[in-house]
C-alpha cells in the first residue's frame, strides 16, 4: 500500500510539473511580446505572432461608442520599433492560462504606461497556438480606459 501512495505521489508531481513547464512556455511568448515593446525592437515583438495573426483592440469612439480596431501586426511593430527604448512599458498580471493540446488561452489585466507615465489599463486576451511545437499568438484582443484603473 506504501508503494501505492508514493508511486501516486511521483505520478501527480511528474503532471504537476509538466502542467507548469507547458503553461510557463506559453508565458515566455506573452513576456516575449511585452519585452519587445518596452525595447521598442520590432523583431523580438513580432517573434512572438503566428504569420496570420490578428490584433485587435475594443475601444470607444470620440462620439462614445464602441468599437473594434483591428491593427497589422507588421505595422504595431514597426511603430514600436521606432519608440524609445523604456517608453512602452505594459504591465501585466497573468490571471488565467487554459491549456488543451496546441491551444493557450491567456487573460492578463494590465496598466500602460507611455514614457514613465500612467496612460491607461484594461485587460488582454490571447489565443496562442503551438505550431510544431514553439507557442505564437494567433490572436490578441485588448481593451482600453483609463477610468476604473488600479496603478
């Protein structure tokens, strides 16, 4: 029976650890993105997106109303990629990671701030996918405000 538990124990420890190490890959590439942002380099940032990925933000107009912007990945790093260095700092919290197979989904509330100053939060959510095995964002919607921030 001793054996029992301690061969159950090693088995729950073995898929604990593999769960960790398959959820932590999926936050390098999130962090990947993030990194390339604050180093304003626009090739660590498009590193971390699939070739057909899609960006997205859900904000609201002058007029109030709601709206959704989709951006070229291509284009968000070349603009990055002409910032300062430090001065698209976006700090994230990973609150939720639901891995199944070759799917990751990732929720991360999050406080931006544009050189040195707070500009606004909201929360992102990213789809990742593993293609032959290395995680890339397929897609990335994100909202943004600046009422209702905790920074």
């Amino acid at each position: 029976m001793k054996c029992f538990w301690v061969l159950l124990t090693t088995l729950f420890c073995t898929f604990y650890t593999n769960a960790q190490s398959v959820e932590d890959s999926v936050k390098v590439v999130v962090n990947t993105l993030f990194a390339g942002m604050k180093n304003a380099d626009a090739a660590l940032l498009k590193s971390a997106f699939a070739d057909s990925a899609v960006l997205q933000t859900i904000s609201r107009n002058k007029e109030g109303k709601m709206m959704v912007r989709t951006e070229d990945v291509n284009e968000f790093a070349d603009f990055v990629g002409k910032l300062k260095k430090d001065s698209a700092d976006e700090r994230i919290q990973f609150e939720t990671i639901k891995i199944d197979g070759p799917l990751a989904i990732v929720w991360t509330p999050y406080n931006f701030y544009l050189n040195g100053k707070f500009s606004h939060c909201g929360v992102n959510s990213f789809q990742l996918v593993r293609f032959d095995g290395i995680w890339k964002i397929q897609y990335l919607i994100d909202t943004r405000r600046r009422q209702g921030c905790k920074n």
